[in-house]
C-alpha cells in the first residue's frame, strides 16, 4: 500500500506534443497525476493492483498513463474498509456531512481548468464541455449541501387514538457506482455528493477506457476527507472491466448499485441485483427525438438539433438522434440543418475552435461505420457523407464526420441507440399526435423535444399522452440537463433518477415508525383482539 505521490509502483507520464502545447502536463501535476499507475484507493491508501490498463487519448492516440485493475483481493479489503467507515459516517450529523461535500465543492472550483482538461484530453469532449462537466459536479454539490438539512419524513395522521406514525430516512450503507465513459467525473458526483450528505460510503468502477479520471477525482476528495480526520472507506475507487463491475453487482454487502452505460450493460446488472434482492439505479441509453412543428422557430431549431446531434461527437446518453420534422416545413428545416452542419470544425477538443472532437476508440469508429452502412442497406438517403477524417491533427483515427440520413423510424439501425454523431430525418404529417406516436415509437425513454409556438401543441407533448421519455423539453433540445431536475428515463433506458428533486431517495431506505403514546393497546383496522 502506498500513498499516490510517494508510491513504489509510480511511473512518470511521458506527454505527447499535443499534451504539452495545452498545458496537460501542468493539469495533471494539479490533479497528482504526474506519476501514477494505482487504481484502487479507500482514500488516501492506494494498492498496487494487478494487470496494467492503458488510457489513450482520443485526441491524438498518445498514451496518457496506465492505471493497474483491482485484484479480488484488494476488492475485498475495500469492501471491508468501505462498510467500516460507514458506521461512523452514518453518526455524523447529515449538515456535517454536507458541510465535507461543500469543501468538495470548492475544491472542484479550484480545480475546474486542469480536471476539465483532463476529461477533454482522455475522453475526446470539446474543452467547454469539459469544463461543463466539472461545473455540474460544483452544482451538484451546491445542491446537495441544501439537501443535507432537508432529508425531511413526513408525519402522517394515525388512525387510532393516543398514536402517531412518522416516516424517516436512513442511510443505506455502500453504494457502488458503475460509470460509462461518456461523463468520466460528472456521473460520480451525481452519485457521490447526494450519497455522502445521505450518509452512505461510496465505491466507484469507472469506466476502463477512462480511468485516469478517476484517479483524478480521487484524489481530490482523498484530500478532503483527511484534513477532516473522517476514515479511509467514505471514498473507494476499484478499476477493471466488466469482470470488476461483475463483483460489486453480485455482492450483498452493496444493498445499491447504480449502474450508467448501455441497455446491453443495465439488462444484465439489473438482473444480478434483483436476483440478491438489491436495488439498483439504472441510467443507460437513450434514443431521443426533436419534435419541429410548423410553427418551430428556426433560430431556436437549428442550434438546439445541431448541438444535439453532434455536441461530445454524439456521445451523449441524450443527444439528439431523431428529427421528426413536419411536411409543411420539411424543405425548409432539412436545408437549415445541413447547411449548419458546413459549418461544424472537427478536430483537437482542447482547441477552442473546433466544435466536435474525436469519437472514444476505433471501436466506435467502427460501429458509426457499421450504422452508416446499415442506415443505407434499409433504403436511407444520406443527406451529410459520414467518414474518418484522415491527415495532420487526425493521427489518432477517432475523428469522424457528423453524418445526416433521410430514414424511416421503423428502421432496424433507427431503432438502435448508435453513439456517434449520426442524425436521422424523418417527416409527419397532421397532427402532433402522428409526431408523438414516432417520438415514442422505440424501446428507449431517455429525453425528448418538441420545438413548437403552439401553446396547445406545447402542452400535448407534455400531457400523459405525450411524450413518454424521463424528460420532456419545449423550445430546448435533448441534451444538457440542469441538475436541478430528476434526470433519467424510463422503458429501457432503466427508469432511475438521479441527480436533482427527490432523487436523495433511492440513497436511503425508509422506516415507517407508529408510536403509541397511550395507555391502550387499539388494533389498526379496528380489529379486536381482548385477552
Ligand atoms: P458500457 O455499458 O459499455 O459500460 C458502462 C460501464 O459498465 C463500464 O464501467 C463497464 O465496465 C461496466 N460494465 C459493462 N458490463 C458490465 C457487467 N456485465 N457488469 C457490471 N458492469 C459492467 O457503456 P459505455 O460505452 O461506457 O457508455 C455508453 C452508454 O452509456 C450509452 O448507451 C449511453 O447512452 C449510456 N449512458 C447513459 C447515461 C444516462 O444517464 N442514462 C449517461 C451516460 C451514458
């Protein structure tokens, strides 16, 4: 066991000239990643770990550092510190808990520039939405130090005399978090910051094709949580695939199990938690649509579906897939778009000129291929060539073209969640209910739109038999969610919440408590029972 900086097992990062010509050398010295391979931590202990896995940028296909994958060993011990630590964080008052989470907060304000770079240069998302990302964890903590003096239970009339019933909100002991690539610190600290106001201990697998982040993130809350003298255990980080993954969702010591990543991915943990009786939190893929009426405004439409579509290079749970467009403007918004799309720069997300970075791997390269391909196989027009980009600046072969295809929503590829910057146009005709009826016409349930000046056509999409999505937008696009509000979707997008409202729920379990301040012993239901 070491300490990150001082660690036997360390190894000096080497940058590459990209790296170097945007200050990532300086941003991982800030986040103490100058030299580190450790991917298993409780805090401010690290463990050496078994097989090495390589993060590579993206950006420029230049390896940024090496983290080692959790042993089964190790796994255990963390578990084991994990549940000792939350006996003591479960006593502390929630308002002290919130109090570690606003310093967390702060932390992140400090840190906004090198951890945004970080998540720009490992996962390949534009800077400004790097920087995006670690502004919604400062937000979330914001809101969960609020939160820490409002884990409120209701009070409920009894029905029998000289009695009261009240409900209240205990911790729940480990939740294991589960993350996909695409938001590499956001998704942690969705997690973490209501967790830890609700008293719970926390232990992250995050995603294998970004696991410097996490190490990132670590360390910064490690350092919190020792100037506070609070216990290893609070802050657990374990990396490896699925096979790691695979021992959280089977493991009764973790009673919650919130899981981000594919259908594919949340089908199979969401029938390994059941099978022990856990509970799980499941936030994966969605299929989302833009709804353009006729009387959409186009200065709203155009940036709303473009940055949809091809913002973090159609990386993102909620970008824009779908454009259900109306006959009667067809032409009008079909040509908008694609001459919006001449516009677009690709290339190096840590140059703020460019609009769209690189996809994650060539494994995605391939799967936008494959989409593109079938999309034309089932009889699409392809409005915008898709493609690799080659050349200076696009060494590392992840960089493709936003594509735009004519397609029917009964597409077999359509139906599908491709995650890459591919956009399918299709017409209605009539009604916004014809509109509807497409919008809701597939197995996922993430996030949806409608741009309409209609007020009627407006409140349609979002009455009951509207749009049937988690969320459901008017004049916005799918994409970019305040953390204010519950975010998650239903059908197969897993049905959890996380993030604003009363999200802080599903961290807890609830305790219904009757007390009998009488002298009598009255039966609920009026029943009788004399001795
Ligand atoms: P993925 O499903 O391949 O992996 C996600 C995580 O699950 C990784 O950490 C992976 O190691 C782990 N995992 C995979 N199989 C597992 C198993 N059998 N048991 C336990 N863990 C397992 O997803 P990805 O490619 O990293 O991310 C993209 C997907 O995530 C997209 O479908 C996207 O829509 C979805 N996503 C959803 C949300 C949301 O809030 N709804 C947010 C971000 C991403």
């Amino acid at each position: 066991m070491d300490s990150v900086l001082g660690g036997s097992n360390k190894k000096t990062i080497t940058m590459s000239t990209v790296a170097t010509d945007y200050g990532m050398d300086k941003a991982l010295q800030q986040l103490g990643l100058k030299d580190v391979n450790h991917g298993t931590s409780t805090g401010s202990t690290w463990y050496p770990g078994g097989e090495e896995i390589a993060s590579y940028s993206p950006v420029d296909g230049a390896l940024i550092g090496k983290v080692t994958t959790t042993t089964k060993e190790e796994y255990d011990t963390v578990i084991k510190t994990a549940q000792e630590a939350f006996k003591t964080f479960r006593a502390m008052p929630a308002p002290q808990r919130g109090e570690i989470v606003r310093q967390f907060g702060n932390k992140l304000r400090e840190l906004k520039e090198p951890l945004g770079k970080l998540v720009s240069y490992e996962m390949g998302k534009s800077l400004q939405e790097g920087y995006g990302e670690v502004q919604e964890m400062i937000d979330i903590c914001d809101f969960a130090v609020g939160l820490s003096r409002q884990l409120n239970g209701q009070v409920i009339p009894s029905e029998r005399p000289g009695h009261v019933m009240r409900e209240q909100w205990h911790s729940l002991g480990i939740v294991g978090i589960i993350s996909a690539f695409n938001f590499p610190v956001a998704v942690w600290s969705w997690n973490t910051a209501l967790a830890w106001v609700c008293g719970d201990v926390c232990v992250w697998k995050a995603s294998e094709k970004a696991p410097l982040c996490s190490v990132a993130c670590q360390n910064i809350i490690a350092e919190i949580l020792k100037e506070n003298d609070l216990p290893e255990g609070i802050s657990c980080i374990i990396n490896g695939d699925y096979t790691v993954g695979e021992w959280m969702t089977k493991d009764t010591r973790i009673p919650l199990i919130s899981a981000t990543g594919s259908t594919r991915m949340g089908r199979i943990v969401g029938k390994t938690v059941a099978e022990r009786f856990g509970k799980s939190l499941l936030e994966l893929g969605g299929n989302n649509a833009i709804i353009i009426t006729p009387t959409a405004d186009l200065k709203v439409v155009v940036p709303g579906a473009v940055f949809g579509a091809v913002g973090t290079c159609g990386q993102r749970c909620t970008s824009t897939r779908r454009l259900i467009i109306h006959e009667s403007v067809y032409d009008k918004v079909r040509d908008a778009i694609v001459g919006a799309y001449d516009q677009i720069v690709i290339g190096n997300p840590l140059d703020e000129k460019n609009h769209v970075g690189p996809l994650i791997d060539k494994d995605a390269v391939d799967m936008y291929l494959n989409a593109i391909e079938k999309a034309k196989e089932e009889g699409g027009n392809v409005l915008v060539e898709g493609g690799v980009l080659e050349g200076e600046g696009y060494e590392s072969g992840c960089y493709v073209k936003p594509a735009i295809i004519e397609a029917e929503n009964t597409y077999e590829i359509v139906q599908h969640e491709t995650f890459a910057p591919i956009l399918y146009l299709m017409k209605y005709s009539g009604d916004v209910e014809n509109a509807i009826e497409i919008q809701n016409g597939v197995a996922q349930g993430l996030s949806s739109a409608i741009m309409t000046n209609e007020m009627k056509e407006a409140e349609r999409f979002l009455s009951f038999a509207g749009s049937d999505c988690g969320i459901a937008n008017v004049n916005i696009g799918t994409s970019g969610a305040e953390i204010g509000g519950a975010f998650g979707g239903e059908k197969e997008t897993g049905g959890g919440r996380e993030s604003g409202s009363d999200a802080w729920k599903v961290y807890m379990r609830r305790q219904t408590n009757t007390v009998n301040y009488s002298d009598e012993l009255p039966l609920a239901q009026g029943i009788k029972f004399d001795l």
